[in-house]
C-alpha cells in the first residue's frame, strides 16, 4: 500500500479528536497513502503484540488518529529517518470535541489509552492524558525540532507549515478542514448542512446506497474506506454491540 517510497513516512501523532481527519485528507491530496484510526488494533495491543501494530502502521506513507499516536516512540525506532506531525488543539476545546463524540460509549481502545473506556464521569483523566501526551512528544522530539510539526488547525495552520516541513509544493486545491462544529463553519457550509439536514435520513440513506451502487459497477473505491479502516472498525463496533459492550 505503501506509494511515496521517495518521501519518508509521515507519522501524524496529534491525539483523536485534534484534526486528524483534516490532516489524514491534507496528506491524501499530496499523494500519500494513509491509515487512519483501527479500533481492532486494541487486540494484538492487549496481547503485548506490539510488532504486529507497528509494522501494519509501516505499510503505508502516513498514519493518523489512535492508536498509532500513543505507539509515537516505537515508531521512531522502527522507521528511522520518518517526519513526524503533532495536532493540538486548546484542552477545553479539545475535552468538549470528545465529549460531543464519545459520550457514554464503552470504547474498548479508551480502556487501553487511558485506562478507563467511558468518558463521562471520567474527563479529569482523559483531559490529563490528552495533556500528557502532547508534553511527552514535545520533550521526546525537543533536540530533533527538523523531525516534529506542531499545528493548530484552530490558529488557522494549513498548506503552506505542512507542505514546507515536508518539503512539497504547495497544491492549489483548499486545505481539507473537516468535522468543524457547526459554529465554526462558513456562510457556504452553513447553508449546505442545513439542506441536508432537510433531507429525511432515510432519502439521504437510499441516495448513498444508490450511489455506492454506481461506484461499485465502475470498478471505484468505497469513499468511506479512504482512510483503510471503514471495514475493519464497522466490524469492532459491530462486535461491541454484539458482545454487550456497548451503552
């Protein structure tokens, strides 16, 4: 899977919910392949069979999201000579992202992350791993700053840090910023999600299905899986639901 081999790998580190789908979409338009999160990856993890999640990591150009972001030290010793990218984000803004997303949910990598896979109840711990994590890459990284970028895609960070730490031109297209909350979205995006939002869920449904027909007969990729992990995460959560571990 792995495309750029003339381009060292690219390990974005920045903890979920900081814009890693942002900076997983910025890193496709440059042409690089890239994994996102793999919630399965919890498995081999709890089995201390740590080699087997760095070296699927080491298949592709790029990785982004967890776990990937906690194995950041193993990575460096694995694939030397490999840039590194770290997403931030304000602690409250971040504490209340992953609240909106997480929610109540039993999540059997949280468990593995921060010791707790519920994060209500729990966001005193999960804002202080969150918090730790983003101090431990600055120190690790401290003495070798050409290795490590730090962006904010809240400061308005997009091409022109990315592209000049990677050594690449500019492209002319938009930076991806994605899954912005619906107060931080232009007038554009404003009025396109308020016309889908009037579209009942079931149209909106059949459309996608009819869609995916069409993309499936002209021989093209599912656009979910755009990161490499839509079939093997629908699995885990499916399994979670199955096995009751989900609330």
């Amino acid at each position: 899977m792995r495309l750029r081999l003339d381009r060292p790998r690219v390990f974005c580190v920045g903890w979920h919910k900081t814009g890693t789908t942002t900076i997983g979409l910025a890193l496709i338009k440059l042409g690089y392949s890239v994994i996102g999160c793999r919630l399965d990856m919890v498995h081999p993890l709890r089995r201390g069979e740590i080699e087997q999640v760095i070296e699927l990591a080491g298949r592709f150009d790029a990785v982004q999201d967890v776990p990937w972001a906690a194995l950041f030290k193993k990575l460096d010793v694995q694939y030397p000579g490999s840039k590194f990218i770290l997403t931030e984000r304000r602690s409250e803004s971040w504490i209340a992202s992953a609240s909106r997303h997480f929610a109540s949910t039993r999540i059997p990598l949280h468990d593995w992350l921060y010791g707790q896979g519920i994060l209500r109840g729990n966001e005193d711990l999960y804002l202080a791993r969150y918090q730790q994590h983003n101090a431990d890459v600055k120190a690790y990284f401290a003495n070798r700053p050409g290795d490590l970028l730090i962006l904010d895609f809240e400061r308005g960070h997009g091409w022109d840090r990315l592209c000049s730490f990677l050594q690449v031109p500019v492209p002319a297209a938009r930076f991806p910023h994605e899954n912005k909350a619906a107060v931080k979205r232009n007038f554009g995006e404003q009025i396109y999600h308020g016309l889908r939002s009037a579209v009942p869920a079931r149209a909106r449904q059949a459309f996608f299905d009819f869609r995916m027909k069409i993309r499936s007969a002209r021989g093209l990729p599912d656009p979910r899986n755009r990161f490499n992990n839509f079939r093997e995460n629908r699995a885990e959560r499916t399994a979670w639901v199955k096995g009751g571990r989900s609330q």
